[in-house]
C-alpha cells in the first residue's frame, strides 16, 4: 500500500466510532421522518375515507321558533319609545 492509503486508514480507523454514531444517528433519523410520513398519510387517507362516509348519511335539520324572542324585544322597543 502506498503512504497515502496508510495514512486514510488510520484516520478512518481512529474516527470510526464517531462516524458509526453519525451513520446510526442518520439512519434513525431516516426511519423517524419516513415513519411521520407514513403516518400522515394514513391518518389523511382515514380522514378523507371517513368525511365521505359522513358527507352521505342524512342530516337532521332542527327548526327554532323565535316568536317569543321577537315578541319580548319588540315589546323592550315599544317600553324604551313610551318612556322617551
């Protein structure tokens, strides 16, 4: 082996825990955002999967009579113009 190659492998074969920590540190990080990803897209194809099931059941529809709300108030304007 040359000089030069001696002198890579012993730099190499110094730093090779450092670099075995960066290489595990990188492939958890690939796993966790590739996993978030996963995720994501699954809850987003629940989500959609589910609004559409809801979007065609029928829905209740509730009327409120406001007769006496209306009656009260007008009968507050008509109090507030006499006493003026």
């Amino acid at each position: 082996m040359s000089q030069e190659k001696v002198e890579r492998y012993k730099k190499e074969k110094a730093n090779r825990k450092k670099i075995m920590k960066k290489q595990r540190m990188m492939g958890i990080m690939r796993k966790t955002v590739l996993s978030l990803a996963a995720l994501a897209l699954v809850v987003w194809i629940g989500y959609s999967a589910y609004d559409m099931y809801d979007s065609d059941k029928e829905r209740t529809v509730a009327q409120v009579n406001y007769d006496a709300v209306n009656t009260y108030l007008n009968g507050l304007t008509k109090t507030e113009e006499t006493a003026e």
